[in-house]
C-alpha cells in the first residue's frame, strides 16, 4: 500500500465545524487505487461524516483487513489511529480492540472478498457479539489485487472481465447479516453521497454492529457489460427502498426537521442509544424498518425481481453490545489502574488455603 | 541390552507406587483426587498423575499417586499396589506390579484364572456387592465403588480416616445425603480391609511435614491466577484440551477479585472466540490498545495463530499465548502429554520469525511466569508464549505456597504519554529505538499527533510503506537484534552441578523432576553429571557456556524430533556432535527410568 502524501491545502472559506477543523483535516493520504474507483467515492463520504460529526480524530480508530478496500483507511483521516491487519481477521481485531478500549470510535473497512470468503466467520461473529463498531463492505463482486477473480458476493450469472460467467450463489452481506440477528443493516452505492452519507451518522450512533454494504464498482476488472456489479447496473437496479435522515440528540433536531424538503410526513423514527433520531422519510408501503421478518420478506422480494433496494433498511437499538453482554465499565477497561487489578498478596495467601 | 539401573523402589514407609485402573465417567477422579489430598495434608510429599483419555465415558482411564519422602515427583514405573477397577485393562494392569507387590479387585466377580500370577498377593474386596446392599440408586452404587476402595486403601495404605472424613465434610458441606453416602462407603471399605487383612501392608504412609508450606494445584489453575495478579483485563480463546481449564480458571478468580466492589462491574472481559484465528486476533487488538490481554490454547491453536503471530511480531505488538501442549501432529492425542511444540511456537509463521518462549516446569512457576511474560511482551513488543504441558497443566501438583511481591509493578515497556507526543517535532513508530533495539508506540486514543498505521505489510523505519529493500532490510534487522536482546531477559537456566560430573544433562519443563531423579541414581552408580534446565528462549550465554563446559550433553525432552536439540544447534555456536539426545514422546510423563535409560545407552 504505497501511500502519497497529500499537500494540504487549507482555503480560508472552508467551513470549520464544532471543533474548528475542516473538511481537509480529515483527510488521509493520496489515494493509490485506481482512477474511478467506486471505493474513493465512500472514502469521501466517510470523511464528510466525520466532519459533520465532529469527531475527535484521535478517538477514530481506523480498522481494516486486506484488499483494495482494506488500503482506503489510508486515505482518511490522517490522525486516527489506523490497523491494517490481516486478511479476513478485521473483526477479530476489532473486537479486542473493542473490549479493551470502548471509548474509541470504530470504523471497519472491509471489502467481499475480505469479509464474505476469508473472514465471513470473523464477521458473522462480530455480528452476534454486537461489537459496536461501524463496518463497511466496499463490494465489487471481484478480486481486484490479484487481478479479476469472482468473489463470494457475484450473482449468479454475472460475467468475468473475460466473459466468464459466475455460477454459484452469491452471499448477500444484507440478507446474511439479518440472519445472523445484526442491529443495523444498511445498503448504499458508492456514488449515492447523499444517501450514504445520513446512513454512516446513524449507524456511529448505533448500540452495537452497524453494517453497511456499499456497492462499490471495481473500473478494472468488474464494470463491463455482463456484470452485475457495473457503475451503469448498479445505477440502473438500484432501488432506494427507504430514504433517512439522521437527527443529532436534543435542541438541534427542530432546526433539522426544519430543514428537511418537506417528505416527512408521518415519518417512522427509531431514537438512537445516544439519543438522536434516525427518521426515516420516505418507505414502501408497510414496511417496518424495526421489524426483521418484514424487512427480509421484503428484500427477498424486491431481490427477486432483480432490483437492488438501498436505504437503512433495518435497526434494532434494543439490543445489548458486547460490553453489556459481559457487564464491563462504562469507561475503558484500559483506564483502570494496576493496583485496581491485582489482588495483591494478602488475598493471595488467603485464597491459597483453598488449595491445601 | 544397555545396563540398566533399577530406579529407588522400596517397601517402606512413605515410598512406594499406587496405580488405579478404572473405567472414565464413573467418578473415579473424584476418589483419586481425595486420597492424593488426604496424603497431602498427611504432610507426605506426593504427586498423582492422571493419564486419562479423550472420551466422555467408558474408556479406560488410570491414576498414579507416587508418594516419596525424599519428595521425588516424576512417575514411578513400578507399582506397589495396583487398584484394578477396569476388567477391560485388566491383562495389562496385573502384570504392571511389580514382584511381592499387591493387586486389589472387585472379589464380586471372579478373577480370570489364567491372568494368574504367583509373585504377587491379590486383595479381593467385593465392593459392587458391598454397594448394591447399602444403597439403591443405581448411579450411586457405580460411584460409591470408588469411595469403598478409597476406604479399603485408608486401612491398607495407613491414610489417615480422620483426614479423609474432613475433607468429605469439607467437600460436601450443604449436600449432606451425598456426604453420608461417601462416608457410608468409605467406612465400608475401611472395615472390610481392616477385618479380612492384615493391615497396613509393608509400605504405608506415614505422617510427615514436608508440606507445611506447600500447596495443592495444577498448572492451568496457577497460570489463570498469574494472569489475574499480573493485570490480565482482556482474555480471548477457543475452547481446547488440554488448555480449557485455563480460562475456566481465569473467569473464575475474575468473579472473586475483578467485579468492581462498588459498581458490581466486571474490570475484565473474557471472550470465547469464533476459532483459534479470532482468538489471537482479540488479543493482538486489545493488546495494541494497551490492555494487558492473553490466551490460552494448545498445538492445533498454534497452528491457527500462526498468521497473526507473524503480524503481532512485524508490527510489534504485545501478546501472551498460553500454550498446554498436548501430543500431536494434527488432532494427536488431547489427553497425552508432549513437548512437541518448541519449533512451530519459536519460529511461528512465514517469514523471518522469531519469537520468544517461557518453559515453566511446574505450577508454581505458571504463575511466576505469567507476569513475566506480560512485562516481556509489553516491553518487547512482541509475542511472548508461555509452553505448558498437559502434564504440568492438568495434575495436581505439590508446590511451595505462591506468593506475590507487592512491590511489583508491570512493565508496559516504551509508551508514549499524551504530553510527551505533545513535545515531539513527529512521531515516527519505529524510529528512536532504545539499547534493546525497542522503539516506543504510541496508544489509539491518546493524541492525534501520536497516530500511525499498524501494517504487516512492508515498512521502514517510520512506519511508512515500502517495497525498498534497504527500508524493509533495517527494521527486519532490528527485530532480530531486539529478539537477541531479550535473550537476557527470559528467566534464567537452572543449573545443578556435581562434583566429578563427566558430562552434562540439559532439558526443560515438566522433565524436570524424572531428569533431577535419574541424576540422583546416576550419581549413586558412580555417574556424576551437570543438570542445567532451560527456562526461556531465545537461549542466553551463560546455557552456550554450559554446553561449551561439557565434552558432550544429553538434551532430554518429551518429542519425536529432537526439538529442544534442534533449537540449540540453530541458535547456539555450539556443534551438533556434543547433543545427544533422550527422547520419550508416547504421551505419558516422563519417568527418571526412561532418561536412565536413555542415557546409558548411549554412554560407550
């Protein structure tokens, strides 16, 4: 992962947020991925996340694996913390990053290949522990650094740069992670901001796992005619099943609504753990985005028919966190002192009469 | 056939060799396990093996109690007095006593005539009929088998009733039905020895007091114990023989010691992972966010580790990996005991790797060695395992008391605070390296200035990429002299020297105790020799000087492939010609008849 410096290049009129930084200082090094490469495109929408959030850069921990997405946390966000780990093991990683350390912000950057073949049991476990982190897959349906083989996600039917085409079944990260029980569930496309933008807000507010896969184009080796993954069929099939938006806790959420084009009617919201809103603005005819058979009848349905529904298509905040489940502090258990945590030797010689 | 010395045996008092042959999952542990501790409070040195196997129910399981005054604990080959409980094995168990020794058996059925043997006495007690006339549950008759056979032994063997009683009180206190059971029974073995025989038989116990600063555990036990005193927060592992007791330990002593008295929180958090891969990878994550985190595994574990070991130590992060090995290669025998391996944990993964190794030989250094291995990897930044065995991890263990220095304070080696980033011009990862070629790091969430990219992908210096083979050169380079650097930092050898001694014995872990015997019977024979035990890899100077000392030295250790010799050839100077190897690798503890043995076969 050859990384170029970026220059930086500060414009007086760019907008500060609560922190006083701008856009720029959430940027990472140059990107070295291929010129149109879908990944580029959510590598900037996490950086205006970021921003709009106003996340301490230092609390961001930046987590990936291995593979053309697994290098984009390079690219954002130059003072977090990043891990680069090995292939498949990002989740592994971050859940004992997690349990040491909860007060970190983490993000996990993943691609098909790395999440769905190598590391689909790291992720599924990820997923039941409900290990509060954010995880994007960057899906592209291809092995794009050892040039052009299917990966685990490409439909069926979908053809190779050479004409090939896949016949085994795909896994469908979003169908996957509904039956594994995550908490948030979300699908976006790389060149959909707008969309995916609201969603990475909800999802660093979630109370557990939060994974959004991103239909992310490989411009190498999978946008031809015959895929399934293109720019031009992912735009062509990509329905927005359900449009949200994401209300920060208290006094500002009048001011957003206010702001808000005028869909939100009788809006479905879900309030966050922390205590924003995710209102959802617009969605199907009796769908529930809190209720998991309706939603996987629904996206079964919609799938069927060839379509590629995108939105937050599912949440659950009532559910407990690996933390919860094993009844840690609030704070870190890396801030609990030595002394805390050492019996010491009158417990010890006390103890021991057990074992005469 | 090679001279053979026949290992001190005797038919005295508080030396002798007790072998129970039973059937596994009809609670015989539990009644072996309670003569070994009525010994042990007895005050009489004594050590019980379990060779059990890897089943559930039905299979043939044994236990061996060695008691020994001059305090000898490996296994004794010859028995005294066989318990044989198991008609399955009970061709093999008879001919296992040795000449003029005793056999008890079930008289409820009869003997099989041709397994006769003349040179022993045969102790028939009707135990099952005994049982099936004072209780009615069916279960409770299988179990109460054993309890009768404790009893008779308690008569036969001179352990001391009272003992045994209060520890059933002890035992089962708040389930009284059980403890009137047990006592019911134990009472009719004892009674029924006492009356048909002539009691004690020529060797029995008698009370000592060897064991006043002694304690009673097993290896695993200490280990999770040393974990929880050494600061231990994150535990993550997959469940493994013979390695599972660690961790059941740990959550253990975790509830006594960690839940926050005021928050009822846990200050701990132990995580049973998806696979083996999962497992390290936790701990490689929380041990770069700072956290003091560990696992515990055996051989197929460190096969799975092997991928991110190789990353811990090329990105240089602490870890601490348990490891009770058991017999391999692939799945092996999970109930047997082996040393098999020091070669996958020293070199772990592709590449240049090198990691280092503790060889604890007894419980009692298990929990020594847990915190050193913590203020190891922390300081080095790297992976640091600990190499139990099945052998020191699973069987209770006679050990002074352990103890804690409340001075200590852990070593979290070069971290850098929040201010001291905040003085630096750049942080640079691998840049400023110390005398012992460690750099400092920096921890996630400290200040932005200190952040920088964990990769196991090619880096220089500062932590950046590269493919330049100058870069990638002189940080390989430096790994290697930081690992030669902790050479001085492992636990040093243990070194006994006799005077006349002729040539050396080197071994480590739980051999210890069969190699110290063998010595003791060599020396008696007019065979002196040097005993060093190695503690920690790498190998320091003064295990090179010791080895330069002798013409020749036997490596003794419990694999097929010479692994600790191996180890030696490749980082020593020393030449393969003065290694000589004594290699016991079917499974079972190490006995001082087997390194005789070897040893003299060898000697021209």
């Amino acid at each position: 992962m050859p990384s170029i410096a970026k220059p930086i290049a500060q414009h007086p009129s760019l907008k500060k947020n609560n922190l006083g930084l701008t856009v720029r200082d959430y940027e990472g090094t140059m990107s070295t991925l291929c010129a149109g490469c879908g990944h580029d495109s959510i590598t900037a929408a996490i950086v205006r996340t970021f921003w709009e959030l106003s996340t301490p850069p230092h609390m961001i921990a930046k987590m990936s694996g291995i593979g053309c997405s697994s290098k984009t946390p390079t690219y954002f966000v130059s003072g977090a913390h990043g891990f680069n780990s090995a292939h498949g093991r990002m989740p592994a990683i971050v859940t004992g990053a997690n349990a040491a350390n909860r007060e970190l912000i983490y993000i996990g950057v993943s691609g098909d290949g790395d999440s769905l073949s190598i590391g689909l049991g790291h992720l599924s476990h990820a997923i039941r522990r409900n290990v509060r982190m954010v995880y994007v897959i960057e899906n592209n349906g291809v092995y794009g650094l050892t040039k052009g083989q299917f990966s685990a996600s490409a439909d069926i039917g979908s053809k190779s740069k050479r004409g090939e085409a896949n016949r085994m079944s795909p896994i469908d990260p979003v169908m996957l992670a509904l039956s594994l029980g995550a908490t948030f569930v979300a699908r976006s496309f790389s060149g959909d901001k707008e969309q995916l933008v609201p969603i990475l807000k909800a999802a660093f507010s979630h109370r557990g796992l939060a994974l959004i896969d991103v239909v992310s184009p490989c411009v190498t080796f999978n946008d031809h005619v015959g895929s399934t993954k293109s720019y031009l069929y992912s735009r062509q099939h990509q329905y927005k099943a359900t449009e949200s938006d994401f209300v920060p806790p208290a006094s500002e959420i009048v001011a957003h609504i206010g702001s808000a084009n005028g869909h939100i009617s009788e809006a479905t919201s879900v309030t966050m753990h922390d205590g924003s809103v995710v209102k959802f603005r617009a969605l199907p005819d009796g769908y529930d985005p809190t209720d998991r058979q309706k939603v996987f009848s629904y996206l079964q349905e919609r799938q069927g028919k060839g379509e590629v529904p995108t939105g937050l298509l599912y949440l659950d905040e009532s559910v407990s966190d690996v933390h919860e489940l094993n009844n840690t502090p609030d704070s870190a258990l890396t801030s609990i002192p030595f002394e805390k945590l050492c019996p010491g030797n009158a417990e010890l010689q006390k103890m021991l009469e057990d074992f005469r | 056939m090679p001279p053979t010395v026949e290992p001190r045996t005797s038919t005295r008092v508080n030396d002798f060799a007790v072998k129970l042959a039973n059937v596994n999952g009809t609670g015989s542990a539990s009644a072996n396990g309670l003569l070994m501790q009525a010994m042990f409070r007895m005050g009489v040195p004594v050590t019980g093996k379990n060779l059990f196997p890897s089943n559930i129910q039905g299979l043939p399981t044994w236990y061996e109690i060695r008691v020994s005054k001059d305090g000898y604990n490996a296994r004794a080959l010859d028995y005294d007095l066989m318990v044989a409980m198991n008609s399955q094995t009970y061709a093999r168990d008879v001919k296992e006593v040795r000449t003029g020794g005793y056999l008890l058996f079930d008289s409820s059925w009869p003997l099989d005539p041709d397994l006769n043997r003349d040179d022993i006495h045969f102790i028939g007690i009707p135990l099952a009929e005994m049982c099936n006339i004072h209780f009615n549950d069916p279960r409770e008759r299988i179990l109460m088998k054993n309890v009768a056979y404790a009893g008779a032994l308690c008569a036969l063997i001179k352990v001391d009733m009272k003992v045994v009683e209060d520890l059933l009180m002890e035992k089962y206190s708040g389930k009284e039905k059980m403890r009137v059971s047990n006592q019911t029974a134990l009472k009719l073995g004892y009674d029924y020895a006492t009356k048909h025989f002539d009691c004690p038989l020529p060797f029995h116990l008698d009370q000592m007091n060897a064991n006043a600063d002694k304690i009673l555990i097993d290896g695993n036990t200490a280990l999770a114990l040393g974990c929880v005193f050494a600061g231990a927060t994150v535990a993550a592992w997959y469940p493994i023989t013979p390695s599972t007791s660690v961790m059941d330990a740990f959550k253990g002593f975790c509830e006594q010691f960690r839940k926050d008295p005021e928050t009822k929180r846990n200050n701990y958090c132990i995580l049973q992972a998806e696979d083996e891969l999962a497992a390290i990878g936790m701990v490689i994550g929380a041990s770069w966010n700072g956290a003091r985190a560990f696992t515990s595994t055996s051989g197929p574990g460190i096969s799975l580790m092997n991928e991110l070991l190789g990353l811990a130590y090329y990105a240089e992060i602490p870890a601490v990996i348990i490891d009770v090995q058991r017999v391999g290669p692939s799945t092996g025998m999970p109930t047997r005991t082996q040393q098999g391996d020091l070669m996958i944990c020293a070199y772990a993964s592709h590449g240049d790797t090198k990691h280092i190794l503790l060889f604890p030989a007894n419980p009692h250094e298990c929990f020594d060695f847990a915190a050193k291995a913590f203020d190891l990897a922390e300081y080095f930044q790297t992976p640091v395992m600990i190499l139990s065995d099945l052998d020191i991890g699973m069987n209770d263990w006679v050990v002074p008391r352990l103890n804690w220095d409340d001075s200590y304070q852990p070593n979290r080696g070069l971290v850098l605070t929040k201010e001291q980033i905040e003085e630096l011009p750049k942080f640079q990862r691998y840049f400023n390296h110390d005398e012992n070629f460690v750099a400092a790091r920096t921890l996630p969430g400290v200040h932005s200035k200190g952040s920088y990219f964990v990769r196991g992908s090619g880096h220089n210096k500062f932590g950046g990429y590269t493919e330049i083979p100058d870069e990638y050169q002189e940080v390989v380079d430096r790994l290697l002299l930081k690992h030669k650097a902790s050479a001085k930092f492992v636990p040093e050898p243990i070194i006994q020297k006799r005077a006349g001694a002729k040539f050396g014995v080197l071994t480590l872990g739980g051999c210890d105790g069969a190699v110290r015997e063998a010595l003791d019977l060599l020396e008696d024979r007019g065979m002196p020799a040097d005993y060093m035990r190695v503690r920690g890899f790498p190998f320091s100077d003064e295990v090179v000087q010791f080895l330069e000392d002798h013409p020749y030295t036997f490596v003794v250790e419990q694999n097929r492939d010479a692994q600790l010799r191996s180890l030696l050839m490749m980082e020593t100077p020393v030449s393969k010609d003065k290694l000589r190897s004594v290699l016991v690798y079917g499974g079972f503890p190490l006995s001082a008849r087997h390194v005789i043995e070897g040893i003299l076969s060898q000697l021209t």
